[in-house]
C-alpha cells in the first residue's frame, strides 16, 4: 500500500556510491571494501539511466528550498569527470525553480588534479578529503592496492583544491595510530593542511567470536592473543589486513580489532582537540562534533544523526539503485528496495525505514535513559550499541564512557557558549575566559612549592603533576 504524502519527509540525506565499493586504496580498517561481495560479477559503476533516475527523484522528493547532491564511495572520483559534468546536467533539467542544488563528495583524495579542483571550484562543490593526521599516523593503515603509502598523493590532491580555492573539510578516523595524539592531529589538519572545517570519525570494527576470542571463554588463551576491554566484549588482533582476505562485513558481534579505537581513548582524543580550539580557534576552525554539542546544550536539533534522539534520514545509494537505511548498514538486511522499482521517497518514508529510525530511541538501555548526559548524546550510533550496561542491559554503546567523559568535560564551557548565543553574542568570548584562567593558573604554578597540591585540581603533588622537570 503506498504511503500517504502526509508521511514523507520533508527532507532527508542520501550518499550515493557510484563506483559502490570499489575504491582505489585498501585502507585495512575500511568496512566498506567488502560490500563488493553483494554484487558478484558487478562492473560497480552507475548507468546513464540509472544517474538520471536518481536525480530525478532525489530533486521530485525534497520539498525544501535546499537539497544536497552527496557523492561518496568506495572512491567516487574513479567515475571520471564525464560523470560528474553529465550530473550537473540533470540537475539543471530537473531542478525546480528556486531550488538551491549543493554538491558534496568524499574522497581519498589521491586522484584530484588540476581538472578535478577547477570542476569542483567551477560547480561550488563542498571536498570532504580523508586524511589522518601526519604522515606516519595516516601511512599506518591508508595505504593503496599494492600496500603502499598514500600520504603524499593525498597531500598533492589537497594542494590542487587549495589552488583552485575549492571549499573543502578533512575526515579523519580515530585508530589505534593517532587516537593517543588529539594536540598533534589537530595542529596538523589546522596548520599543515589549513582545514577549517574537520570531522573524526571513531573506528569500531566489530567481530563475531572467532577462534582466538573464544578461547578466552574457556581459559585457554595464549597470552597476548586477545586482551578484555571491558564486561561484554574483548578486543582482538585484526584478521584482515586487505580487501584479498576480509569477509563481507556485517554490524554484528561484540569483539572489537586492536585497530579500533577504545571508549577511553576516544573521550581523551576529544577533550585534547576541545582544550586546543577552545583557547585559540573558537568562530575560525569547525569541528563537527563541537558544533554539535553546542546545538543540543542550545537545544536545537544536533544535525547530525549519531548525536540525534532518532535516525533514519541518512540513507545510502548503491551503484545499481539499490536504497539501504543507512551508509553503516549496506548489507542485505537493511535493503530497502531499488528505486527503479519504488520511487525512492516511498522506501524512504516506508515502516521498514521508519522503524530503523524510531529503534534508536526504543532500544534505549535504562542506563541510557536515566543519564544525565543524554540530551547531548542520544545513545549515540545504533551501530556501536553492543555491549551491556553495568546492571547487565543490553544496547549500550562500546562509547558511552568516552561520551560521559567528554560530555562532563565541556558542560562548562558549551552553557557558557549557549548562553552566549542567547544574548546575541559571539560564543568566541570563550577565549577569553579561558586566556584569564590559564594566566592565573600559571601564577600560581610560580608561586607552588614541590610539596604543595598542584593548583591544576589533580590532587597530585606539584612535583608529580605540573611541576615536574
């Protein structure tokens, strides 16, 4: 039964995957490399009919002045220019009058040339390029096909984009190589890389039980194989390092790869990046998950679906016009339909969408419901709800210490900023409350003795703490 237009959304996100899986680099912690599985014998790249088609009903279904054409992979750019140029194209034919069309893509960045930058700048194209963090952090696992490192090729391609002086952001995932170094990435997307705009994402690969983790159930591990992380779940070496020997990922299990980030680290990533922007970057460099924050201490809608009370808005495209709930969720369990057979607004605003959506809210672990940071988290992604809350509930997020830890930690400073902005003011006057604390701060680190509590608030010794030589 078609649903009624009462029931479609206004509005939605959906990243399109031309190329679907096939990317050109064989970054080992990618989860999306596998997807190729679900289309043996592919050639994994969109048709002319079906680029048409989903401009067109991307274009027929938003009723908002506004709508986002997003490109993503796998590696968007492998289509080629002819590609792109032939979308813009369709979007003039089928825009509606007074429509605003914007353009975003993420890439790897490694193919950007002088052509692909002077497009870009040429059809106001928003660059989200992957990088992560100095060369030997973004080396350890982005590396191409042939194992080699990619940091330089990226670096070139951000140089064609800053030629050309196309907008653009840095993604960066938080791994096991530069989630222990908030103050060293940050410095360098802001400095070395001039970017104005960032996002990190956490990288959580997740297993099942398999040989090595099972063997801590019954005692019989060798050291060093696997260590316990916490209740309900164990981390484990990495079984694949390519896109040769990685099995079709799936968002099941509750083990985690050593590559993958921890609940702590991540908290501590967070908090050093926040301490380095508060002071000096407020109102000129945009981290995603600040503004964020901000929004719900605000209390306006976050704007992004993991800090969201529900989801579901933010779809994925697959080359052959296959529509998923989400980019996390390409497997064949949260296929929605293809829009050649189903306009795609109706697989949007169908029960089996909606109820991925609401299950965000529903699934809600009473831990969850009774914290008192939730209006700033929302239980984060439902991808990363799989391990037990201390009462042994199920559904709680593998990042929800790291959430508590960051969320306390900038309370201050984002009511502080919230309120700023309900007076009409400018919530960079943080900077200088923080310029006045740290002077009075450094007073008294010269006025402490080595004995005396350390005036930072550790309840170590000055000696111990920030008076050490």
């Amino acid at each position: 039964m078609m649903t009624s237009p009462i029931d479609f959304p206004p509005a939605f996100h959906l990243l399109a995957k031309p190329t679907g899986a096939t990317c050109n680099l064989d970054c080992a912690y990618c989860f999306f490399l596998s997807k190729e599985m679900l289309y043996p014998g592919s050639r994994f790249r969109m048709a002319d009919a079906m680029l048409e088609r989903y401009i067109q009903q991307l274009l027929e279904a938003h009723q908002t002045p506004q709508v986002q054409v997003a490109w993503q992979g796998g590696e968007p750019t492998l289509m080629g220019l002819d590609f792109f140029q032939r979308s813009i194209e369709l979007v003039e034919r089928y825009r509606k009058p007074g429509t605003t069309v914007e353009y975003t893509i993420q890439t790897n960045g490694a193919l950007i040339d002088d052509a692909w930058a002077a497009f870009f700048k040429a059809h106001n194209f928003l660059v989200g390029i992957s990088i992560d963090g100095p060369q030997p952090m973004h080396d350890a696992y982005r590396v191409d096909k042939g194992g080699a490192p990619t940091f330089d090729k990226v670096m070139r391609g951000l140089a064609f984009l800053q030629k050309h002086g196309v907008e653009y952001n840095t993604l960066t995932t938080l791994h096991h190589a530069n989630a222990d170094h908030p103050a060293d990435v940050y410095r360098f997307l802001r400095d070395e890389c001039g970017s104005r705009f960032q996002q990190f994402i956490p990288i959580i690969e997740r297993l099942p039980v398999d040989p090595i983790t099972q063997s801590l159930r019954d005692g019989s591990q060798s050291p060093g194989s696997s260590v316990t992380l916490s209740p309900g779940h164990l981390v484990t070496p990495s079984p694949w390092t390519s896109w040769r020997d990685r099995p079709l990922y799936t968002q099941q299990g509750g083990y985690v790869t050593d590559r993958s980030v921890t609940a702590e680290q991540y908290g501590r990533f967070l908090i050093g990046v926040f301490e380095q922007w508060v002071r000096r970057d407020v109102g000129t460099v945009y981290v995603q998950m600040f503004d964020v924050a901000l929004a719900n201490w605000f209390g306006e809608p976050s704007g992004l679906c993991v800090h969201s009370k529900t989801c579901g808005l933010a779809l994925a495209l697959e080359h052959n016009g296959d529509l998923y709930s989400c980019d996390h969720y390409v497997e064949p369990a949260y296929r929605l339909g293809n829009i050649a057979e189903t306009p795609m607004i109706e697989l949007i605003a169908s029960p089996q969408q909606q109820k991925f959506g609401q299950d965000k809210f529903d699934a809600l672990p009473r831990y969850c419901q009774e914290c008192e940071v939730r209006f700033a988290c929302h239980g984060g992604c439902p991808k990363d709800r799989f391990i037990l809350t201390p009462d042994g509930e199920p559904e709680l997020n593998y990042l929800c210490a790291g959430y508590k830890r960051f969320f306390h930690h900038i309370d201050q400073p984002m009511r502080f900023m919230a309120e700023a902005l309900r007076r009409g003011r400018a919530p960079a006057e943080i900077m200088q409350v923080y310029a006045r604390r740290d002077a009075a701060l450094q007073q008294a680190f010269a006025a402490a003795s080595r004995n005396d509590p350390c005036p930072c608030g550790s309840g170590k010794k000055f000696k111990q703490c920030h008076g050490r030589s």
